[in-house]
C-alpha cells in the first residue's frame, strides 16, 4: 500500500525513531519530514531499533506542501475538535477510504508537533481530518503511539472492513489542487473581488471547502478551465 | 470498562511509564507490574507524562498468578505463533469477546518482557492468546505501542468515547445550492467557456462536486459573490 507517513515539525528526535518503528511494524516503509528539529539524529536510530532503513530512506521537505505533492489523499490526525467545515471523522470510520484511496494512488497519514499538533492551516492541506478516539480528560497520545495505531487500523484493519465501491475519477494530486487554488486567488484579485491589500477569508474558505470536496483531476482541469474563460473576457 | 493492563518482567522502565500513558489516554487507569527490574524509576515517571497518577496506583506483583487473581478473564499478547493448545487470535477478533466479558468482570490484558515476550507458562495462565497482526518481516512493536494497540481497540472498538465536536458552519440549503449553480451556469455562458447550444457535461461535473462537497450557507454566499465580481468585469 503506498502510504506516506508524514510528521510535521517534530521537536524530539526520539519520536522519529519510535515512528519509523511503528509504521515498519505495519508493513509500511515511506516517512516524509517537515522541518525536523533534529534529523538525522543519535536518538533517532537508537529509538529505531530494527527500522533504521525506514529513516535512511526518509525524506525531509520544507513544507507540508511539498511533502504532499504527488498524494492523492492525506489525512489530518488532531485530537481536538477544530473550527473546520469537514468534521473530525473517527480513525475506525475513515480508514477503509484512506485504504481504498491508497489502491490508486498515494495516501499521507499526516501527524503534527508533540505539543501543538496540526496547525489549522496544515489542516486545510488535508482532504481529511481524522481523530483517534481518546480519553477526553486526558487524549494526549505520544506521537509514535499515535502513528502506531493509525497504521494498525490502516493494515489490520484493512482485512476486515468491506471496501468501499470505487466509483468516480483519478483524484488530483496535491500539487493539482495548490496550482487551482492559486489559478482562482490570482482571479479574484484581478476581478476586484478580492483585493490583495486585505484579503479576508475567502481563500481559506476555498481552500477548506475544496479540501471537504477531495477534487478530482478531471474536475481541476474543468474548474481552471472555466477562471481562463473568465479572465479572457475581463482583459477584453 | 474494568480493565487490568499487566506488564510481566519489562526490563526498561521507561516503557512502564509509556505504558500508563498509553492505557490511560484510552480512557483505562489500572495497570499491574509483575517483577518489574526497575519501579518505581524517574525514567517510568518521565514517560508517564500525565499519567503519573496511573503508575502512583499501579500494584506491584510477585507472580502473574497474584497479578490476575481477581480477574475472570486473561488475554496474553503474543508476537509469535507459539506451540499452545489455543490457537492465538487477531485482535480484532478478540477485542469484542474482551469488552464483553468486561461488563461483568476484571478482564486482563498481559504483555512480557520486552525482549523474550511471555513465558510458555505465563501464556498458559492467560484464557485467550492474542495477536496483534504486524509485519511478518518486522513484528517488533515497542511495548508501549503494543498496550496503546490493544487499549485502542478495546476501547475505540466498543465505541466507548464520545467524538470532540465538530466546528462548521449553517448547511445550504437545496435552494441555495440550486441558486449558485444557475448562477454559475449563467456566467460560463456568459464568459464563452460553455456554449448553451452545445454545453457538454461541466454544469454535471459541477453538480456533482458540489454535491460531494455539502456547500455550506456562507461559502455559497461568497461562491456567488465571486461569480458576480467576473460579470462586473466582462461587462465593462
């Protein structure tokens, strides 16, 4: 199954390792870095053990972004119920489409810093935002033990839940969705609609209505399609 | 749910304290040491992290008979398949069984010594043997993250903890939908991108995306806010 492990900012070192670990217990093999404190690191190979392949092979991006480009689907992993239009679905309920996703494309499991987790902004990079049901006085899994039971669902779990049909087009890449996104901000800057000075809110809206939609290429290509219509006439 | 996490002979006790982390962030709070090497140890306390209380309360043991006295039902966790009279079972399959017999009695789920796993004999002291399935080339999981597994599906599994709530905003209502997609229709006429003659299938496209999506009231008001800042512009 080809799925990403992604930590973003990760203070300690140690819990690269205990993660590396924990994904390679699952079967799984890819971890993607944002902006590691510390990497490579003595304490994460040591807290490794068996998996240190899995960090020789890591790779480290400067943004999450990046680290998202050529996936199809990520998923957000945040304990707290957010301020966000697409509503925290339960890891059990979410992980048969995270497995179907990754049976045609790639999927990103995406975790956050040990203290502050995801950033609402790296949120709205997610097509889907995913909590691990927890004790609600006390819900503060250590990252590794996080990515650890979202790799247990993801595989074990993968056996045993029907899968959902298939229906629909190939989903867009991350990259496919930044470049819309940015086709329609420079669009509305140009119409007025927006202006640049004072942005407001309507491009988060955007970008968090369109991360609930979970694009598909061919729909990208329509949508922009459509903002090249619009810009060829307002230059007329 | 009466849940008894026990840990026979763990060697490091930094895992002890990671353990209690674990079982406890899933909503458990007793936990059984069983000869542990070291307890209690500032490694175990560091771990703990807001834990602290579990381990504070956690019984210490000089048998896993005396561990599972007042138990009806004990599970022991098993990386390998061993040479036993009951087969293990996955998890999964074992998790519903185990909640059950919680509702009427203390059921125990028992982990070894981090390097030799449970004794033969310390298995045969359990009723059930579980698996918790993992990489076959790699099935090393820590510890801690084998206690954060096994908590999680018991309770995640019942369904035992309530989601945090979801943010969002006034749902469109069909109306409001159907509005904005008119108005859409009318400006990719408009801008030429679609010919009313001859309109191919974007408006279906269009329907459908935004279908999936389950506008909400106020992206709908600025979707259209948009759409009507390109007609100003291509009328001029």
């Amino acid at each position: 199954m080809p799925v990403r492990i992604v930590l973003s900012h990760p203070s300690h070192p140690g819990n690269i390792g205990a993660a590396a670990r924990a994904l390679k217990t699952m079967g799984f093999g890819e971890l993607a870095l944002v902006n590691p404190r510390f990497f490579p690191d003595p304490d994460a190979t040591a807290m490794a053990a068996g998996a240190a392949d899995v960090l020789e092979r890591a790779s480290v991006h400067a943004s999450l972004e990046a680290a998202l480009a050529d996936c199809t689907l990520a998923a957000g992993f945040s304990a707290r119920g957010r301020d966000l239009s697409h509503p925290p679905m339960p890891l059990r309920e979410a992980a048969p489409e995270l497995a179907a996703a990754a049976a045609s494309g790639r999927v990103a499991l995406v975790f956050g810093n040990e203290t502050s987790g995801l950033s609402n902004e790296e949120l709205l990079r997610c097509q889907r935002l995913v909590t691990i049901p927890a004790n609600p006085a006390y819900s503060s899994l250590n990252l590794a033990a996080a990515v650890q039971v979202a790799c247990y669902e993801l595989a074990a779990g993968a056996g045993t839940h029907p899968l959902p049909p298939a229906g629909g087009g190939e989903p867009a890449t991350g990259e496919d969705v930044q470049g819309f996104l940015a086709h329609m901000e420079s669009a509305v800057h140009e119409s007025g609609y927006v202006d640049p000075e004072n942005p407001g809110r309507f491009m988060e809206r955007m970008r968090r209505l369109f991360a609930r939609a979970g694009l598909e290429r061919s729909e990208v290509r329509v949508l922009r399609g459509m903002l090249a219509a619009f810009e060829r006439r307002m230059r007329r």
